[in-house]
C-alpha cells in the first residue's frame, strides 16, 4: 500500500464517521452526546487525507537518493487494509440496533437498583401515564410499588422472549456505547398473543403485585391493551 492509498483509506473512513453522525446511524452504536466528537472526528480525517495528498515527498528534492528512500518509507504494510473493514460494514449491511436477541441473553444480568434520590409519585392524570421500563421496575422494587399501585401506565419498548412462552416490553440502555448495553424488561400478562418479536409496542395497563426485580417473580405488568409502535430514531435508553 503506498501513501496515497493510505490517504484515501484515512478519507474513507473520515466519510464514513460523517456519513453516521449527521444522519441518525450512529445512534445504533454510541450514545446521543456524542454526535458532534464524531463529526468533528470526521472533519480531521479529511482534513488528514487533503494534506497528505498534498505535501510534497520528503526525498523530493534530494537527487536519486532520496527518491529511494522515500519510495522505501511511504511504503505502508498491507494489514492497513484491514482498516476500512468496519466503514465497508456499515455502508453495505448497516447493522441494526441492538434488539431482542441480546436482552434475552442477558436476562439473568443484575438489574441495575434505583437512583438514590427520591422516587416522586406518578404525576395526576386521567389517562395513563408514561413511564420508562427501567423506571417502572425501580419504582416495583422500592416501597412494595406504592408509587404505581393501581396506577395506569403505558410501557414503550420492543417485543422480547423466553423459552417458557413468556414475552416483554423490552429497552437497552448504553452508557457510552453499544458494547456496555444493558437490557430492562417487563413481563406482559393477560394478552395472550405475543406480537412479533422485536417489533415495538406501547403496553398500557397496571403493575401486577408482589413482582419486582430480584423478586420471586420478575416484574409484570396486566396488560389492558397493547398497540404497535414505529421504532424511534434513538432505541436505546
């Protein structure tokens, strides 16, 4: 591989980090807060590729001598090919978001435990109210559920399984990136025909007694209605 083909290397995957950041594909990999390290990322490693096609050889002016040297140091070893492997990835099959398949392998991972501030009470409402999955299990576990006893709530998130037949209302939240991805999920109860796995839903009804997480029984939701969602831009938490 010579120095130009380093070059445009470098560019392609400079291309490829603009390409995710300005649109909603980096969402599939990393966190919201980091769209703008990225595209700036991106910038400096087209900016990189313009000087590096651009500055004259080092044995330039050398005589013959330098030509050969310089021949011989810009030569770069083949591995670097290897670089543009993940861009080729995400410009051809565009790998999806994290889904079912890793929170039903996770579903024995330790439920994170609830924020140590103060869990407040459901806001009033004549309807039901929206709370986040991993919010609805903390709020199960602490005070035997007293803030969403006999509350009506809708949960948002993806259709998950297991081998018993059971399905969830499912979410994944990151902290950085996909790779430390942890998975909440609530049991759905009375509806007895699961929708598609990995399709998204709004499950609204009321939590089922006694279940929490480290509980006995995983924590349920009885489920008054369940309607399909579009999957939002950002899937994880």
């Amino acid at each position: 591989m010579t120095r130009t083909t380093q070059a445009l290397v470098v560019g392609f995957l400079g291309a490829v980090l603009l390409r995710l950041s300005l649109g909603d594909g980096y969402l599939r990999y990393v966190t919201g807060w980091m769209k703008w390290p990225l595209v700036a990322t991106g910038v400096v490693l087209l900016g990189l590729t313009v000087w590096m096609l651009l500055r004259p050889a080092s044995g330039e002016h050398d005589g013959e001598d330098g030509d050969d040297h310089d021949a011989h140091d810009h030569k770069v070893p083949a591995m670097t090919w290897l670089a543009i492997v993940p861009g080729v990835i995400v410009f051809v099959a565009s790998p999806p978001s994290l889904g079912a398949y890793l929170a039903e392998r996770r579903a024995d991972d330790p439920v994170a435990a609830a924020p140590d501030a103060e869990i407040l009470p459901l806001p009033a409402s004549d309807g039901p109210v929206d709370v986040e999955v991993a919010e609805f299990m903390w709020r199960a576990g602490v005070e035997d559920g007293a803030t969403i006893k006999d509350r009506d709530v809708r949960l948002t998130g993806f259709v998950s399984t297991d081998e018993n037949g059971n399905w969830y209302v499912t979410r994944i939240a990151i902290a950085c990136c996909a790779a430390d991805a942890s998975a909440s999920r609530v049991r759905v109860e009375d509806y007895d025909e699961a929708p598609e796995r990995d399709s998204w839903v709004a499950v609204t009804g009321r939590w089922v007694e006694g279940t929490a997480p480290g509980g006995k029984s995983e924590t349920a939701i009885e489920a008054a209605s369940v309607e399909p969602r579009e999957a939002p831009a950002n899937t994880y938490q």
